[in-house]
C-alpha cells in the first residue's frame, strides 16, 4: 500500500534513501498516521507539522547512539513509525499497544520519556555532558515547541546550557509564528553563512591568532552584536544572549532546507538553537484549517476530515466549571479566572468569552499560575486556577510557599484528577489527594455530581483562607440536572449519608461514591442487607461525625480515585490508628504502581473503582465479618 514506508523499519532504513525518496516517505507517512488515528484518536496536529524535522533528525544523525530527547511528545508520531513501531503504531494509547509518548522501556529510541512540558533542553543537557564525561561522541538534541518554551524549566535549561560548553542542538519547532518574508532573504544568507564549514573555520582559526587579548574580546563582541542585530526580529537575540549560537527561522516543512541545515550544524560544537516553522496539522487541509481542534481530533472521517462526535449521555465537568465560573463572575466582580494554556480543554474559555479581562492564560507555566493567583489573592481579587492535577504537581513548592504558608484564600480546580484513559501514566491525576492532604490550613473536596461541584465552586466564593481544592475527573459527569439548581454553600469538612446499611461502611470520595452506593443497592436486592454508604465530600477536614459513626460498624471500605496510600484511606486508618475497638479497614484506590494507557472504564476496574468490583468486594468484605 506504501511505496516506501512499507520498507521502512527503521531510522537505517532512512538513510539509505535519496532525498526524493525521503519526501515521499514523508508524505506516506502523514497518510498513514491520518488513516490510523481517524480510527483510534490521538495527538495528530502537532505530529503532522513535525514529520519533515523527524525523518531529516533519524537521516543525518546516528540514531539510537544519537540521543533525540522530546518535549511533551505530542510531535513524535513520525518517530514512533520508523523506529520498529509501524504496526504498532495502530494500537497507540491502547492497553496491549504502545504510548502515546515517548518511553525509555518501549522503544532505545526513545532517550527519554516525556509526558509533560518543557524538559528536554534539561534532560538533553544531561546527555550532552555525560558524553562529553564518558567520551562516547554521541550528540544531543532536544526538540521543544513555541507552547512549552514558555515553561519556567525549559528556561531554566537555556540558561544552564548557554553558559556551558556542551556539544547540544535545540531545536525550535515553532509553529505558531509566520516567518516575515521581508526579512526571511537575510535569515536565509546569515543561515547559510553561519553554517558554513569554511566561515566556521576561517573564525576559529582568527580567533586562535588572535589568541586571548583584549582585541579579540573586541572582535568577537564587534561580530556578536553585528548578528545580534540581524537576528533580533526573530527572537535571536534573546538566545544569543544566553549563550547560544542561534539558526534560523527556516521553513520546517522543507525537508530539503533541514536536512542540509542539519547536516552542517551537525559539526560544530557548544550549545546551538535552530528555529524552525512549521504549520501545525501540514499536509492534512482540514488540521491545517483548524489546528486547535485537529490537536487531537477525535475519531474522524480520513478522506472528507469529517469529525465524527460522540454520543453524550452527560455534561463533561470541565462543561460544568466553565459555565459556573461565568455565573460567579456575574456575581461577583472580584472572580477571575486562571489557567496555564489549558482555556479549551478546561472549560474556562467561556469565561475568556464573556469577561476578556479577568481571563488569565498565563502559558504552560503552573508555577507562575499559583503564585500570581496567589498575589491577585493577596490584593483583594478571588482567583479560580484550574490546572489538570498532574500538572498541578509542577507547582507544588509555590502551592505551599506562596498560597497555603499565606493562608489566602485560592480556589484550585484540578481537573482530570483520577485515571485519565488513553494517556496513560504521565496523565493520570494520582498523586494530588496524598500529596496536598498535609499540607496544613488547605481544603480537599471533590464533588460527586455535578450539583456538588457547582456548589463547591460558589463555596469558593466565601472562603477566607486557602488553598481551597475542588477536584473532579476527565470526561462526562453523571447527568444529574444542575443548571436550573439553586446556588448553596456547602459546610466545609461535612459529607452525607447516602443509605443506611448493617456490618460495612462504605465512605467515598468523589464520582465513585456513585458507583458504590450503586453496588450497595444492588447487593441488598439480593441478600435483603447492604452497607452504609457515605459521600465523605472533603478530604480535609474529614467529617469526624461520619468516623464516629462508621466506627460502630465492624469494618470500613473507602474508595477514592486516587493514590491508596496517603489518600482517604490513608486519612481514616490514621483516625482509628490504635483504638482498641476500631473496625477493620480496607481501601480500594490507585494502585502503588503506574496503570497504563487504557479506557477509563478499564482503569477503574483495574483499580476496584467500578460498581462490578465493588460489589464484589463488598460480598467478600461481608462474608468474612
């Protein structure tokens, strides 16, 4: 079916072909990954745009001796099928398929795995100086987006890598600036200057006349500033100014331009940038047209790029929050909204809608996210930040330092909390209920409906003191009617008693408690008993009335869709730690490992979180008390 790509199995496969032959490649390559995820969805938009710098990447360097480190990995598809995962590649962020991103035990391609911003100049730097100590030879490239080049770490490495003498290659791949076509003529002269082996050479051997003297500290700042000045409109500037020598803007999509680019900065040493522009979703009309949306499309029909929609049977939470939060701003003036680059995906762009200026989108900067809601806190203003919880775990040093250490009153809203599905483990929000739990003055909620997290999130509005956490998980809620709800404060630290029962008492955290109380109706169906079942609603302060009373009972079960240890369960085995008469406690949770790539549904049943392995966990609790 694929003139070439069917012969190719690996990156020594690429580099037995002209460069004919290699844009063919690419262009099968595009065709496949568009035939494979308009079946089983993924990240195509950014994958589309990066085909051309990863085949040109695996055809001029030494792969997998050469270490190719990602960032994010939303542009690693093109990678994934021709390092030995072309067939493979059909089963991505499926179970008994592979990862959506890159991972060091799927593939010796993979250097190093990625999942969340803004880390490959640091890890890429580190493979850069331990070559350097081994004395292997082998060269580092990073290849990071305009998006996470916003993020605080990504600088952090500039930095650090400017000021050494490392031998790595920044790529830049940047697809979101248009390159300017009255300056792109003298881009392109400086580019083929500057990488020229003769002009290279020519320098280093001036520079070795020159010797160290003050005159050739005047030189060099003399030709540093000269390029300086050609590059400023770029962004060059900037890079050099860190340190680094800076390449480019050149087109990305042209395979013919990266590849000889690639090949004459593949020579020099200490740390380089090239920037490149591509057009997200390239090759592809319908991505190109809409590229937000063809990030990660969904299933869709490959020839007419008609997006084929899922039935809902619900409202998504992330619906819900961002239709509540523009019912708080109407409220109240002081509400703003916080996100770090996830408006869309969150729900707050309804609020960027209906109040442009108290919408923050503040980039992929967590960090920067709290402690700025923090200091609009401190002057007075009432900041919801909603940040997906395994991002959230990036800030937090400045959740504590800055919001919990100050007591101000922040509302965070971490969404996707719980198992996410086909993302896999760099995504799952696992580790936010054992991770904020000690943190002392802070507040953990989690809705069970979507009446419950619009109440939580008006709750918000009264606080005094902070950080004041809502959690809930990716995807539909539970189709409780909640617009035409009226607005209440929720008690703080107080849950409900959801059903009466004899000998278990069930307390959940969350959506699950549905899935629970579900299970306990049915087993007294049929053995005319069940368990109590209690919404526990708040982490911290946990309802000490609820403890009391499931304490009478002769064991406890607690579910939370989060991490086992630390958790709920880590809270109420705390509570009945060394009381003579405590009941026996068992926890169903996440796992202490990581659970891969599947469906939600698969998920929680792996993790005993579903009505089926709760009621089988409750005839097995029963049977034995």
């Amino acid at each position: 079916m694929y003139k070439i790509l069917d012969k190719v199995n690996t990156p020594e496969d690429v580099r037995k072909l002209s460069t004919k032959k290699l844009k063919q490649l690419c262009q099968e390559i595009r065709q496949y990954m568009v035939e494979c995820c308009a079946v089983n969805p993924g990240h195509l938009g950014s994958s589309l745009g990066a085909v051309e710098i990863i085949v040109a990447l695996h055809y001029v360097y030494n792969t997998p001796k050469d270490k190719l480190v990602f960032d994010v990995g939303h542009q690693a598809y093109a990678h994934k099928i021709i390092t030995g995962r072309k067939e493979a590649f059909r089963q991505n962020r499926k179970r008994d398929g592979i990862s959506g991103f890159p991972k060091r035990d799927e593939s010796p391609y993979d250097a190093f795995g990625a999942g969340h911003s803004s880390t490959s100049i640091s890890a890429a730097l580190g493979f850069a100086e331990a070559a350097r100590l081994m004395g292997t030879g082998e060269k580092a490239v990073a290849i990071i987006g305009d998006g996470a080049l916003t993020g605080g770490l990504a600088w952090e490495g500039l930095n650090n890598a400017g000021s050494s003498k490392a031998d790595i290659l920044v790529i830049l791949n940047d697809n979101n600036i248009s390159i300017d076509q009255n300056i792109g003529g003298v881009h392109n002269y400086l580019l083929q200057v500057t990488t020229n082996p003769i002009y290279n050479k020519v320098k280093n051997r001036v520079w070795h006349w020159l010797g160290e003297s003050r005159l050739r500290d005047w030189v060099q700042k003399r030709v540093i500033d000269t390029k300086s000045n050609l590059v400023r409109q770029s962004g060059g500037a900037l890079f050099e100014s860190l340190g680094f020598r800076y390449f480019g803007p050149i087109d990305g999509n042209n395979l013919e331009d990266v590849v000889a680019t690639l090949n004459r900065l593949k020579n020099l040493h200490g740390p380089r940038i090239l920037h490149l522009h591509t057009r997200k979703g390239y090759g592809y009309a319908p991505a190109e047209a809409d590229p937000t949306t063809w990030h990660a499309p969904g299933r869709f029909d490959p020839v007419t790029g008609d997006r084929i929609k899922s039935i809902r049977t619900a409202d998504r939470y992330q619906d819900v929050f961002g239709e509540v939060l523009v019912e708080l701003a109407k409220m109240d003036p002081k509400v703003v909204g916080i996100t770090p680059a996830m408006a869309t995906g969150c729900g707050m762009n309804r609020l960027e809608a209906a109040f442009p200026d108290r919408f923050f989108d503040v980039g992929i900067e967590e960090g920067h996210a709290v402690t700025f809601a923090a200091g609009m806190a401190a002057a007075g203003i009432k900041p919801y930040v909603n940040i997906y919880s395994s991002f959230s775990q990036r800030a937090y040093d400045n959740i504590i330092h800055d919001i919990a250490l100050q007591q101000l009153p922040v509302v965070l809203c971490l969404d996707r909390a719980g198992v996410v599905g086909e993302d896999g483990a760099t995504h799952h929000g696992c580790f936010d209920l054992a991770a904020y739990r000690p943190i002392p003055g802070a507040i953990l909620s989690a809705p069970r409906n979507e009446i419950q997290l619009k109440n939580l999130m008006y709750t918000g509005l009264s606080i005094k003191t902070g950080p004041f956490f809502i959690r809930y998980p990716r995807g539909m809620a539970e189709g409780t009617p909640w617009r035409e709800a009226a607005f209440e404060c929720i008690p703080i630290g107080k849950g409900e008693k959801l059903m009466d029962g004899r000998g278990l008492a069930i307390l959940a955290l969350g959506p699950v408690a549905n899935a629970a109380l579900a299970a306990a109706r049915r087993h007294k169906a049929d053995y005319w008993v069940g368990p109590a079942v209690y919404d526990v609603r708040f982490l911290k302060p946990l309802d000490v009335d609820i403890l009391e009373e499931a304490g009478k009972y002769r064991a406890i079960l607690t579910l939370e869709d989060g991490s086992l240890k630390g958790g709920l369960f880590g809270a109420v085995s705390e509570y009945f730690a060394g009381k003579a008469d405590a009941p026996v406690i068992k926890g169903a949770g996440i796992p202490d490992r990581y659970v891969v790539q599947d469906t939600q549904k698969a998920q929680r049943a792996e993790c005993g979180l579903d009505e089926e392995s709760i009621f089988d966990t409750i005839l097995d609790i029963m049977k034995n008390i």
